[in-house]
C-alpha cells in the first residue's frame, strides 16, 4: 500500500493506492470473504496480505486468485508476464 501525504489548508489529506488485487476484487464486487470462499483455498487474511503487499502470493494462490476473479495472471501481476 503506498500512502501520499499532501498539506491542504493545515490539514494532511490521506490517499491511497489500492493493489491490483484489490482494485480487482473490487470490480467484481467481492468482499475479501466472498473471494476467499471462490479460491477455496486462501484465507481472507492472507487476501489481506496480498492487497497491502506485506505478502506475496506464491504461483499457486496467484491463479486461484485469478481464476476466482475471472481475471489473467498477468493483469494482476503484470511481473509475471512472459518474455
């Protein structure tokens, strides 16, 4: 998550940059509990994780993740692109 602080009339003004899994997730208007129950095998923690970057999903969990969003590997990660 990376977070940028502007000064605005003596106030900071939070904004976040959601992931790509979440910007996803939230475009297939899923809650991180009802994508977790589509993998069938990632908790909703560990989601969490993966959204905030405190966590990387391993090659298995990134296309159960995927696959659950309807959504290519590549548009989530786009690291995982071929060369």
């Amino acid at each position: 998550m990376h977070i940028h602080f502007e000064k605005s009339n003596n106030e900071r003004r939070y904004m976040v940059k959601q992931s790509r899994l979440q910007t996803y997730r939230k475009l297939s208007g899923l809650t991180q509990i009802e994508l977790s129950n589509k993998t069938g095998c990632i908790s909703e923690k560990m989601l969490s994780y993966f959204e905030t970057s405190r966590g990387i999903p391993n090659t298995y969990q990134k296309k159960k993740i995927s696959e659950a969003l309807e959504v290519p590997v590549e548009a989530i990660w786009p690291e995982e692109r071929s060369s």
